[in-house]
C-alpha cells in the first residue's frame, strides 16, 4: 500500500485551484476511498498497539508483584537464618554465611533534630526541591484567579476507537 501522503498528493491533482473544479470526480472519488481504507487501517493498528501495550502493563504489574513478594520472602528467610546464627558463621560446599558489622544512624526525635540541625549544622539536611501541582493551579485558574506565569493552554487531542 502506498503511504498517505501520497495518496493526499494525488487528491490535490484531481483539483484545478484556478477555478476550484475538481477535473476527474472519478480518480477523486477512488482516492478517497483508498485514503479512507488507509486511514482506518492506521488507527486499527494504533488501537491494537494501545491493546498490546495495555497487557504488557498488566503482565509488568504482575511481574511487579511477583517480584514483590518474593523478595519480601527472601528477607523474611535471611531474618530467620540471622536468628537462628546469632551471629555466627556457617559453611558447606553450597553456602557461605557471615556476618559483617555495620552502623546505622537513628533520630529519636525528628522535630527536635531538624531544628537543632537548622540553628546549628544546617548540612545535616537535605532539601527536596518544591514541585508544582498542576491540578491545583489549573483549577484555581479556572475559579477565575490570576496566576502569576501561568495558564491553560488549549489542546486538541486526538480520540480514536
């Protein structure tokens, strides 16, 4: 099959623009046609890959899940054999586990140590930087509140099924 834009190429042919006439109603009539079918094909494609694309996600959210619960399962199981070691090593010709030791900062009181951090050791913190929420700002917009660098753009988007 021949792409569209030559199909709209031809479609222009059939057309006199000094007078605006179409000179052959017939080619004009075959073209459009073709230009239907190929249309409709292109968006049967494009919904077909929204569909292929849909189960793909289904499939990576089981997948996720899987993944999930398996690695939950797995920590659940090195707990155990870290209790039941108590700390010591162990050793076969399959497996070999040790122990290593390791430190871990823990803040008793987060509101009290961000302040301190603040007057004091204010690179203790890290700060996140600020997002906009776009659904807020839309709507407050549209309440009818002027937004300072802001505003709705008008969009034409495309609905095929």
């Amino acid at each position: 099959m021949r792409p569209l834009y030559e199909i709209d190429s031809e479609i222009v042919n059939c057309i006199d623009f000094e007078t605006g006439e179409v000179v052959d109603f017939e080619r004009l009539e075959e073209l459009q046609i073709e230009r239907d079918k190929k249309i409709e094909g292109i968006a049967k494609l494009y919904l077909n890959r929204t569909a292929e694309a849909e189960q793909y996600k289904k499939h990576k959210e089981k997948f996720a899940a899987l993944e999930k619960q398996a690695k939950r399962e797995a920590e659940s199981i090195k707990h155990y054999l870290a209790e039941a070691l108590a700390g010591n090593k162990f050793k076969t010709i399959e497996v070999d586990i040790k122990f290593r030791s390791s430190e871990a900062v823990k803040i008793e009181d987060e509101e009290a140590f961000i302040k301190w951090a603040e007057e004091n050791r204010d690179d203790l913190l890290k700060y996140t930087p600020v997002q906009i929420s776009a659904e807020k700002v839309k709507a407050a917009i549209k309440a009818g509140q002027d937004i300072k660098g802001a505003y709705l753009e008008k969009r034409s988007n495309i609905q095929i099924s």
